[in-house]
C-alpha cells in the first residue's frame, strides 16, 4: 500500500509539473513591437507566454513606415505595444491609440537620454532630431528590459516569478556580451573611426570608445564636396571599409569606397538575430576601424 501511495504521489508532482510547465509557455500577452530587434528582446523575458508581433518588417525603413489595416486590425486585439522611439511612432501613435484605448503604450525608451543623430549638426537642424538607435547598445537594452518586463508582471502578474527570472538571466546574458564587446575595443591612445552612410552605430561607438563618421547628412546623401572630404578623410586615416544597411540607399558610399580602394560591407541595424547580428557587426566594425 505504501509503494502504491508513492507512485501515486510520484505521478502526481509530474503531472503538476508538466502542468506548471505548459501554463508557463501557454502565450498569455499579445504584444506589439515596433522593429525586429525588440522581438528578440521580448522573446528572452516573456519566452512563449508572449505572441508577439512586429510592426516594421524586414527591408521596411521605420523613418516612413505605414502601418497596414491589418497591423491596425491586430492591434486592437492586443495587449501592450512596446514603443522604442523610432520616427514612425510619432505620426501614428495617436491612431494606435484609437484602435485599442485599452492597449498597454510603453515607452522602453523612457529614462535614456538621446543624442543628436548628427553631433556635426545644431540640435534644431539635426534630421530627426535625436538618435532613435538604442537597441544597438547592450547598456541601453538593460534599461529597456527593465521597462518591458514591469509592462508584463503589469500585464500578466500571476506569472511575475516566470518574467523576473527571465529578465535577470537576460540582464545577466547583456551583461556578458557587454564585457565580450568591450574586449574587441580595448582602450587606447587614439579613437578608432569607422565610415557608415547611415549614422545608425552613435550610441554602439559611444560605449565601446569608437567614432563613427557619417556619409549621409540632415538624411540625405552627401554633395560633390562633402563626399570629396571624406574621401580624403578617409584616406588621411587609412579607412578602407564603408558600412551600409540595406534599407537605405548607399550609392555615394559606393562612390567613396571605389575612391579609396576600399569595400562596401552590410551592417543591419534592424536584424532579428540581434545578438548574432550585433557580434557580426562589431567584427565588422573592428576590422573597418582606424
């Protein structure tokens, strides 16, 4: 009799196990996400708990996106939508808010202190104003997380134990990436300087010491004198390599980059593999920089 309670017993914390286990992975929220890279940050804390959605796809620009009708659709079937400060936010979020007036709004940018996205250019006449490219600095992303994962106990507390855990093995992931980061860019006497046509890595060069020099200005492709300053720029510090992303065209930093026998190389601000993508790009920077 007693083997027989044990069994039973047995069979009884598996099931609950099994049962907690599904609970956990069951999506509970339905969350909206401006780009790529934020999926990959909500998919670490909420894991299968979430259905989440991107409102910019691959190759779109987030600067002049339009939201689709059926975006608009799914949106007032959701939860929270997890802004991050990009262009197209400001023209739409009004209308967001109309489809869903009970959708969660939350600013992960919130607490970050922007940059102009062109330090060369008065804040009052910088294109866009601040440097929406926060999700490309691990330090940033942590202060994200902290909004994204408060947004989900908010939302969904009875799994609160599930998103902390979660979000402190993720903080604790950044932290390490962080630390790998920093070892590719040990200081020195002099700043590295690496070419991109789209000043998208402001806040990456910050925190790894390194200056990025733009080609494109006020959001359009440099004239006939400025590409000719950079290419002596360029070639006065034996810069070889010209970052580009493929949602902008990068015709004068194929000019420039013919110029100083150098090479055009993708670097993807808005990939969905963003870990991966952010150690390639890192590599790619490293290698390109002067």
């Amino acid at each position: 009799m007693k083997r027989i309670f044990t069994v039973i017993g047995t069979i009884l914390l598996i099931a609950a196990a099994a049962s907690a286990q599904a609970e956990n992975s069951a999506p509970g929220l339905k969350v909206f996400v401006s780009i790529p890279p934020q999926k990959y940050f909500v998919k670490q804390i909420a894991g299968d708990r979430a259905d989440i959605r991107v409102m910019v796809p691959p190759g779109a620009h987030p600067a002049t996106y339009e939201p689709t009708p059926r975006q608009m659709t799914a949106l007032a079937e959701s939860d929270i939508y997890l802004a991050v400060g990009v262009p197209f936010e400001s023209a739409w979020m009004d209308k967001i808010r109309k489809a869903n007036p009970d959708l969660a709004i939350v600013h992960t940018d919130a607490w970050i202190e922007k940059q102009p996205i062109d330090p060369t250019a008065s804040e009052k006449h910088a294109h866009g104003g601040k440097d929406p490219h926060i999700w490309l600095c691990p330090p940033l992303v942590m202060l994200q997380a902290r909004h994204m994962v408060t947004a989900f106990i908010a939302a969904d507390p009875q799994h609160a134990e599930f998103y902390n855990s979660r979000y402190r093995q993720f903080v604790s992931a950044l932290d390490e990436l962080d630390a790998k980061l920093r070892s590719l860019f040990p200081p020195g006497k002099k700043t590295p300087e690496f070419l991109v046509f789209h000043p998208s890595w402001g806040y990456f060069a910050d925190a790894y010491g390194l200056k990025q020099i733009p080609v494109e200005k006020a959001g359009k492709s440099p004239k006939s004198a400025e590409i000719q300053r950079l290419i002596k720029h360029a070639r006065q510090k034996k810069i070889q390599t010209v970052l580009v992303q493929p949602q902008v065209s990068s015709r004068a930093a194929e000019v420039i980059a013919r110029a100083i026998d150098g090479s055009v190389v993708d670097a993807d601000p808005l990939a969905a593999n963003w870990r991966e993508n952010l150690l390639s790009v890192a590599e790619k920077i490293r290698q390109a920089a002067r």
